[in-house]
C-alpha cells in the first residue's frame, strides 16, 4: 500500500507536467527563457523535513490516495478557468450526510469553518463556553474578535464536563454566542458520547448555538458515539465540522466544511472565503468515494496505535484512551522537555496543551515512524517499577 502511494505520487508530478503543457509551457520552457539566476527555486526536496518523523500535528501520513491523486490530475486543466465543473462538491457531501446542499458549507479546511463560526456567532461581549484543553481555533477567533471564552476543566478522566457545561451555559445565557465541543477532544482522544450530546442540547436554552467538531470522527470504534449530524435534521442549532485532512490525507491541500440548519449557514456565509481550488475539489469528491482506502488508512491507523499504546504502558506509562490518530500520555516530565529530546532524535511530538503540561500527545504516524518513536522513547524514559499500564487516568 505504501509503494502504491509513492507510485501515485510520481504519477501526480508527472500530472504538473501534463499541466504546464496543456497551459502551454513545456516544463521549464517559458521559464529558462529569462535570466537563469532569476528563476524560481522550487525546494522539491527539503532533507530535514522529510527526514523529520513527523507524529506532533495528527495528520495523516499516507497522504491522498491513487484514485484521489488521479481525479485531482485530471483537473489541473480548470487551473485557469472561474466557473469550472467542480464535481458536485457540495451536492456529494450533501447527499453523503442526507442533508441539502443549502445545509453545507465548505472551506480550506475546517479551520476555516471554526473561524467562520466563530466569526458569525460570536463578536463584542458574547462568550464561547467550551473545555481546557481543546482544539483552539474558536477560542483564537474568540480573542481576536474582543469575545470571551469560558474554559471550563475537564472531568478527571479527562473527559468534557457536560454537566459543568449547561451549568455554564445557562448561567451566561444571554452572553452566549456559542458552546463549542469537540467530538472526540483533541488533544486527549476521549469522546463525548451521544447520550451526553442529547443531554447538552437539551439542557440549555434551544437558541444557543453548538459547535461540535468532528475532525476525528472517522477513527471512532466505541459504540457509545455517534456524530451529531441527526441534530442538523431536527433542526437543532448545532453545527458540525468536518474535515479531509485526517482520514483523506488532505491536510497541505485544504478541504473542510460545516453542517448546519440553512439560517446558521446564512449567518456563516459572509464570512468564508470561498478560497477552495479546483484540484482540491474534485480531490475531496475522490476522496468520498474511495471508501476502500478510508477503510484501509482507519484500521492501519488504529492498530499502530493499539500497538504503540501497549508498548508505552508496558513500560509504566498512563496512556488516555483514544478514539482519533493520536494519543495522549502522562509523561511526568516537562512536554517541552521530552519534545526537545525527541526532536533531537529528528522526531515531531505534540506541543503543550496548558493545563496537561506534563502529557505527550503523540499523532500515529507510518510503521517505520511508529518503531522509531518506540527506540527514542525507550531512550528517553526509563521502565518503571510498575510497568503494566495504568490504563485510563
Ligand atoms: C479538532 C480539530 N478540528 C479542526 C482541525 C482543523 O483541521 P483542518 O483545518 O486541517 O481541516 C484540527 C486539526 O488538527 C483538529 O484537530
């Protein structure tokens, strides 16, 4: 499966060549005809980044798959077209959730959705009421924007406090722009299960709106989670991001978006960018229905992680149990510390997560990537006396 993708990702720069021929510049042509020293330098290959075991931003390592790489080639001919087909983007993602196409709203990313929300429902003296630590996109947006965040604690399972949440929530009432959860948290990997989403959107007032971040949702196996895109239907104000860039491998190229009641997106609307290229477009309708390399990178991803998971609480270590491509473990040392051990062994962890300052929050990354984390880590921390795994706290 490997070889295959790096197979595809020669096939793929052999698609930009095809690209510049059919603009109408033979790869190098029009460029070499200026002065040599003023051509562009394109660093195609950067020794320390790729040589990097890159596990600190959850991404996907695999990158986009052969049928994805192939539907973005053949769309490299809209480059320099406005109003080109675009695959039905909106109406795949539409019909691939059971909602209208007026219910989607796509951006570079759900980043970009999170600021959108952020941006719509939020503003002077409202408050986003949410969790520490979590996903910071909205709480940044919050600040940027003179709002306040309300960042309550996690429970001491690390799990989101609904409780503590509709508490909050009814007590700020009318301050309340939005509530923003993200299901399952990044960085600790629990989820919130759909019993206490139900719980959430019927314990605080109907007109308050909820963000609810589902990035990680397809790396979920526990019963007890469902996403919360139902609520959309009933009409609820909840809206859902979602994102190519975990289990698509499209994080560089940027593709996400929201799922929403049609007054919410209205609300949205003004404030995206509609920054989402051609390629990418008919990337992410690809990436829809590749179902067979979805399948393949979720069970890859979750074994290497049950595996690496194993190893490190065999050594002594707590390992908060997760549900995404990642996991958190208690390291009882600096974070900053233990990155700067592993970045000298040319490995990427985590960064810090105030208040966890001494858990590691690990992406899984390929097998070859996995087994050099595992030699570093036995490396850098010593076996403890009670080796077997805490398993949880
Ligand atoms: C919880 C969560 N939400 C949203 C994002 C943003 O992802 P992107 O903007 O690449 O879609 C991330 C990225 O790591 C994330 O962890």
């Amino acid at each position: 499966m490997i070889s295959k993708h790096n197979v595809s990702r020669r096939r793929f720069m052999g698609g930009a060549a095809a690209a510049l021929g059919y603009l109408g510049l033979r790869p190098g042509a029009g460029l070499a005809a200026t002065s040599p020293d003023r051509r562009p330098r394109f660093p195609f290959l950067d020794d320390e980044y790729d040589s990097l075991a890159k596990l600190s931003s959850n991404e996907n390592p695999y990158g986009p798959s052969e049928s994805m790489l192939e539907a973005m080639n053949g769309a490299w001919k809209y480059s320099n077209r406005y109003g080109y087909p675009d695959g039905d983007i909106q109406q795949m993602i539409a019909d691939h959730h059971g909602v209208d196409p007026e219910n989607i709203l796509i951006g570079a990313g759900s980043g970009e959705t999170l600021e959108v929300a952020g941006l719509a429902f939020l503003g002077h003296d409202k408050k986003v009421i949410g969790v520490e630590p979590t996903f910071t996109t909205v709480y940044r947006t919050a600040t940027g924007i003179d709002a306040d965040v309300i960042a309550l604690p996690l429970t001491s399972d690390y799990r989101q406090d609904i409780a503590a949440t509709i508490k909050a929530t009814k007590r700020n009432y009318r301050d309340v722009g939005m509530v923003y959860l993200c299901n399952p948290n990044n960085p600790t990997g629990r989820i919130v299960p759909s019993r206490e989403i139900r719980q959430l959107l019927d314990g605080i007032p109907e007109d308050v709106p909820v963000l609810i971040d589902e990035a990680y949702h397809h790396f979920i196996e526990d019963p007890e989670y469902s996403t919360s895109v139902p609520y959309v239907l009933e009409g609820r104000q909840v809206l859902v991001a979602r994102t190519f860039s975990k289990i698509y491998g499209m994080a560089g190229l940027r593709l996400g978006y929201g799922i929403a009641p049609k007054e919410m997106i209205d609300r949205m609307r003004p404030y995206s960018t509609g920054s989402v290229n051609a390629l990418v477009k008919w990337g992410g309708v690809a990436a829809l229905k590749d179902t067979e390399s979805e399948a393949w990178v979720k069970k890859t991803t979750i074994a290497l992680r049950k595996k690496t998971v194993a190893e490190v609480e065999s050594m002594g270590y707590s390992v908060i149990p997760s549900e995404t491509n990642f996991f958190m473990v208690q390291t009882g040392r600096p974070a900053s510390e233990v990155r700067a051990e592993f970045r000298k062994r040319d490995i990427a962890v985590g960064r810090d997560f105030p208040p966890m300052l001494d858990h590691l929050r690990v992406s899984i990354g390929t097998e070859e990537e996995m087994g050099r984390f595992m030699t570093a880590w036995k490396e850098i921390f010593p076996v403890r006396s009670s080796a077997g795994g805490a398993n949880g706290r």
